[in-house]
C-alpha cells in the first residue's frame, strides 16, 4: 500500500465538531485490497467525522460508477453505485478487547492514546457494500442493446425443457391409475 497515509486522518489535532473529508478511489485502490468483481470503478467518498470528547461519529457517503458483469446474460453492464454508511468509534483504555465483545459492526474503539484513525478498510467495504448482490439488467433493458441475447436465448430454452421435466413429473405416479382403468374396462 503505497499510498496508506492517504486514509490516515489526524483526529487529535481536530476541535470538537464536523469536520469533511473527500477522497477518490479506482480500481488501484481495489487491486491492491484485493479481487473483485467489477471494473473502471471511480467512487467518491465523502466522509463526515463529528469529533466528540471520548468518541467520534462517522458518515460515510458513497457514490460513483463501475463495470460489473451482468449474472443474467454475462455482458459488462455500467452501474452507478451509492450508499451510505455511519461509524461509532470510541475512545477506551481497552479497544482489543472491546472489539472482540462488541457485537454491533458500526461500532468500533481505539485506544485513548492514539492520535490517528486509518479509514482506508472502511472505504474499501463501504463501497463494495454499495453494489447490489444481484447485478442484473433491468425488467425493461432485458433483451435490450446491453442483454447477451445468445445466453438469454439459452437460458429460456433451458427455463422451457425445465417446465417440461416438472410438468412431466407431476403426472408419472399417476400414469398407473391410468393404464389400469383400461385394462378394467
């Protein structure tokens, strides 16, 4: 992480009150947190930290624009990516282990001692939790300019054989009672 420092905010030099940050983040950021599943991501955080005497009240505002795949066709689909996210972070004398009994995720301690708040992890989830967990084209672009219509096509040919199967299972135990009246008759 060569840029580590960039996500570092100084908090004790800070007066009680808000203070705005803003930072810019792409796919370098990403690469080298991680894999992901989306490409050409611009996101723009804007970050509210309201400084208070023994704790800290972040808001974290996300928005921007990323390449992901569509899970229904395949196709790269352009998606527009927004959210927001609130942190608690408190000062104490014992952060390990508070963190280790706090059950609440926007909840987080620091040690009383500290000087400097590293926000870079949180960006990084906050905006990977900004994508939807499906990422599909819309009811009204399905079959549209963006659709694979090649892959839609074969999922409806494999939706149709399916309905087939089902329709053909309900009816087999009862083919028997079937063949039986005839030979009654």
């Amino acid at each position: 992480m060569a840029n580590k420092r960039a996500f570092e905010i100084a908090f004790v030099g800070l007066k009680p009150g808000i203070h705005e940050f803003d930072y810019e983040v792409d796919d370098k950021f990403f690469a080298e947190k991680g894999v992901t599943d989306f490409t050409n991501c611009n996101a723009n955080i804007k970050l509210s930290l309201d400084k208070k005497s023994s704790f800290m009240l972040l808001k974290f505002e996300i928005g921007g624009k990323a390449n992901v795949t569509c899970d229904r066709c395949g196709n790269a689909l352009p998606m527009d990516i927004w959210d927001e996210f609130n942190m608690l972070v408190k000062l104490v004398e014992n952060p390990g282990e508070m963190n280790g009994q706090e059950e609440d995720p926007d909840v987080f301690y620091i040690s009383k001692t500290e000087s400097h708040i590293d926000v870079g992890n949180w960006i990084y989830e906050f905006v990977l939790l900004s994508f939807p967990i499906q990422k599909t084209c819309s009811e009204e672009e399905k079959g549209g300019p963006l659709c694979n219509k090649e892959v839609l096509e074969k999922l409806r040919l494999m939706e149709v054989k399916q309905q087939e199967e089902n329709s053909n299972q309900i009816w087999k135990g009862l083919e028997q009672f079937k063949v039986k009246k005839r030979k009654s008759n």
